[in-house]
C-alpha cells in the first residue's frame, strides 16, 4: 500500500531540497525522522513536516502502523522561479532568480500486512471489444499513411534539395 504527500510551492531551491531528499530514500520512517531531526539543512524542516503528514495519511486513511512503513520515493520537481532583479555597475540590472521546490514523498510498507481498507469501487464507462473487422481497418489505414511517407516520390523530393549545411559549407557555392 503506498501512500502519498505533497508539499508545493517551498522556497528552498530544488538542487538543495534534493541532497535532503536523497539522505532519507528507502529508510524506515523511524530512522528518516532521526536523521531529519538532527541535519543542520534549512530543508530538512519542511521535509520533516512531510513525512509527519504522510505518516498520519498513512494511518487515518489506510490504518498503517507507523513500525512498518518505509520511505519509498522522494521527488524534488522545479517550482516557478520569482524574478527579482539587482543594480549593477553602469546602470545594468542583474536577475536574480529565487527558485521554490515541489516534493512528492511515498511511503509503503516494510511487510505487507493482512488487514488492508477496501477502496470504494468506482463504476466507470464500460470498455468494449473492438471487432476484428475494426482492427483491420485500422490496420488499413496506418499502411496507407506509411506508403505515403515511404514512397519513392517523396525520396526523391526530399534527395533532391541540397540542405542548409551542403549550402553553406560548399566550396564552389555562390
């Protein structure tokens, strides 16, 4: 069973949010927390509030125990960038770009236990067969649309026309 959370939008840098990330991938929550606890990395607040989130997630929606849970995966995706800018010598403007994070943590167990919810089924269309007349039309068609692209035609149309580099590069080219 994996469970999921979410924090978008932090304002601490990606390329540092990850090197917190990659300390905690694949422990047990126990030994995560532990080490998010005691890292001296501004990012290792917010990650830790993470975890704490997913491992309640964990237990009200999936009643996990919190023993027997991992940290699976932890993903670290660019935010948008705030643009600000800076004065610079000879009136010159300097960007200046302060980037935010977002971060996906997944959390499974260690040994699957027996008890598991049952998700609410959700009834949806219904999927049909296609016939197999059907899948040779189609199969009909796409031969179509690749002897149309294949054919010698379109070879030698394309052949004959010298390209940007064989223009420019060529010795006795005008």
């Amino acid at each position: 069973m994996e469970v999921i959370a979410r924090a978008n939008h932090l304002r601490i840098a990606p390329r540092k949010t990850r090197l917190v990330a990659g300390l905690i991938r694949g422990l047990p929550v126990r030994d995560a927390d532990v080490q998010l606890r005691h890292l001296p990395k501004r990012a290792a607040e917010p990650i830790r509030k993470l975890l704490d989130s997913a491992i309640a997630n964990a237990k009200h929606n999936f009643n996990l125990d919190k023993k027997n849970l991992r940290v699976k995966q932890v993903i670290v995706n660019s935010g948008p960038v705030l643009k600000r800018t800076m004065p610079r010598a000879f009136g010159r403007a300097a960007l200046i770009r302060k980037r935010s994070s977002h971060i996906i943590l997944t959390l499974d167990e260690l040994q699957p236990s027996a008890k598991k919810m049952q998700k609410p089924k959700i009834e949806g269309p219904e999927l049909r067969r296609a016939s197999i007349e059907e899948l040779k039309e189609i199969e009909r068609e796409e031969a179509k649309i690749k002897t149309k692209y294949d054919s010698t035609e379109t070879a030698q149309h394309i052949k004959g026309k010298a390209g940007f580099r064989e223009r420019i590069f060529n010795r006795k080219a005008v």
